[in-house]
C-alpha cells in the first residue's frame, strides 16, 4: 500500500498496510524526468528488436533464475508492500519465474 506525503513536494511513501510502518520511498518524476525516460524506452524498443529471438529467449530465462535466486527477498518485499500473507507472496514469486520461463519457451517456439 502507498500514499502520496503531504507536503514533501511530490514524496511516495510505501507502508506496510498492516502496521503503518514505511517499507520505503521514492520522488514523483516530473515531465522533464518523463521525457528522458520515454526516448529511453523508443530507444529500448529499437534495440530489442534488433536482438535475435534465441537471445531473448536467454534473457528471459535468465530473468527467471534470477527470479528464482531472489525469490525470498521478493516475497518479504511483496509480503511488507501489498500485505500478502508469505504463502500468497510465495506463489506469486513463483508464478513470475513460471511466465518468464513460458515466454522463453514462446520464443523458441518462432523460430
């Protein structure tokens, strides 16, 4: 759970939705900082398409394993967060390494 502080000039702050306690915080982007980060991403998008399909299969399985390496570290995060109890937390950890390694196995399947 998040919620906009009050006059911190555009703060976030993440609590936890069970003791209020701050999980974390970070600053609102501006337009300027938006602009920046959207010619990143065209950029991105012309770089990606550049890789070949084989490659990005790669990539998304190691998105997984990394996924799968950090999986307690995600679950405290997404349990502190959203408030989901470890078991929940657990399964959604797993679920994202389960579609990364899907979308590897889409991949190699067009080519």
């Amino acid at each position: 759970m998040a919620d906009k502080q009050t006059g911190s000039g555009g703060a976030f702050r993440v609590v936890n939705p069970f003791d209020s306690s701050e999980v974390g915080s970070f600053e609102f982007a501006n337009a300027e900082e938006v602009q920046r980060v959207l010619q990143v991403l065209n950029t991105g998008k012309k770089v990606v398409k550049s890789i070949p399909v084989y490659q990005r299969a790669n990539i998304l399985n190691e998105i997984a394993s990394c996924i799968e390496r950090r999986s307690e570290e995600l679950v405290t995060v997404i349990s502190k967060e959203i408030g989901k109890t470890l078991i929940d937390s657990r399964a959604e950890v797993a679920r994202a390494a389960i579609t990364a390694r899907a979308s590897a196995d889409a991949c190699r399947a067009v080519t």
